[in-house]
C-alpha cells in the first residue's frame, strides 16, 4: 500500500482527496500545515508527497525546497489553485515533479500519482539511510542523526556497503572483497580496524553506533 503525505490546508480538499485515494487503495496521512507537513514527509516509509503552495507556518514553496535538500528520491506533486505557467515553473524549479492545478479530477491525480510511483521505483536509490545514519552516494556526504560526519574514502565505502546490506551478517572475506578488492587474507585485521574508525565516528550524541559485531561471523549494520 503506497504511503501519502497530504498537505493541504483547505479542509474540503483534503477529506476529498483523503478519502478518494483510500478508496483506491492507498495510505494517506495529512497535515494542514507546513511545519507539520514537513515533519511528516521528512518520516519513515513516505512514498510520495502531495503539496499545496498556500499554507500556513512554512509555505508550500518552502516545505519543497526543505524536502529538495534532505530527500532529493522522494516525489512531490503540487496542488494548487495557481495555474499560470510563472506559477508552475516555479514549482518544478524548486523540486516538484508533477503539478496538478485545482479543481481536479481524483481519478487524473491517482493517474499522475502512480505513474510517478512507477518512475521513483524504477530510479536506484542515491541516498541510504539507516539506523539513524544518511549516506549520500552522489556527494558522497554522510550525516548521523543529523550530525555531519567526515569519513574517508575507504570508511565511506566500508558504510555504505554495510548500509546497502541491512540487517545481514557480512564476514570478514566478503567486506575484505567487496571494500579492498582482496579475495582472502587470513594475515589481515583492517576490516577490524576501519570498523573501529567508524563506530568512533558515528557515535554522536550518545546514541547507539548500529554496527554489531556478530562473533565468530562478521558484522551487522542494524535497520532499526
């Protein structure tokens, strides 16, 4: 069941559309305005934001331009009663990949919603995140629990094989593999230590470093 972040402060429109596409099928959770929209699309298991321009708190135009920095992958689709075309240029400049001009018809926004489902899926995920941990593929830029964290070149790729693997036991010859390009080396203990160097820099604030060691096996990056 695709999950929406609704975001509209209209109380009409929104039990409209709210109940429409339940009927069809969806999960919808809604926000009247923009600091609450916000949070809510920046959480867990968000498949695709629909966003009104005119909000109280944070506007439209801001809340998309939050949501262009910290999650570039998610979809957001504006619905606005702002039709001229400066309008809808602005929209899509700031990060919007569809824009639905009001009224509308649900059956064309349940349309324009799944065909842009289709393309997010169809797009490998550039940014990962884990255990309270954000890894940027393309920037190659990691935050934990919202903290900036510097790693190198070789930490970044030992963390961002452990996040492409969640919940699973890597041994030492697999990460030694995939990270140092070596088959085997019973001699060395640098996956011990490049994991050393990552949870001292991923421990921020107290909080819990999500990298297990699994004894006699390997380790685990936790997914909660």
């Amino acid at each position: 069941m695709p999950n929406i972040v609704l975001i509209e402060d209209e109380p009409g429109i929104a039990d409209f559309v709210d109940r429409g596409l339940r009927a069809r099928g969806f999960d919808v959770r809604v926000a009247f305005d923009g600091d609450l929209g916000l949070e809510l699309a920046l959480g867990e298991n968000v498949d695709l934001v629909l966003l009104d321009l005119m909000l109280p708190g944070r506007d439209g135009l801001e809340v998309l331009a939050e949501l262009a920095a910290r999650r570039p992958e998610l979809p957001v689709i504006v619905l606005t009663a702002r039709g001229e075309l400066e309008d809808r240029v602005s929209g899509l400049n700031a990060g919007a990949v569809d824009y639905v001009v009001k009224p509308f018809a649900l059956s064309e926004l349940e349309a324009r919603i799944r065909a842009q489902l289709r393309a997010s899926r169809q797009t490998p995920a550039t940014v990962l995140r884990r255990g309270g941990i954000e890894l940027d593929l393309l920037t190659r830029s990691v935050a934990c629990h919202g903290e900036p964290v510097r790693l190198t070149n070789t930490e970044f790729d030992l963390l961002a094989h452990l996040m492409s693997h969640p919940g699973q036991v890597l041994t030492r010859q697999q990460i030694l593999r995939a990270v140092w390009g070596y088959d085997h080396d019973p001699a060395t203990n640098v996956v011990d230590v490049y994991i050393g160097y990552l949870r001292r820099k991923l421990a921020v604030d107290g909080h819990p470093v999500p990298i297990r060691t699994v004894r006699s096996r390997g380790y685990r990056l936790e997914d909660a």
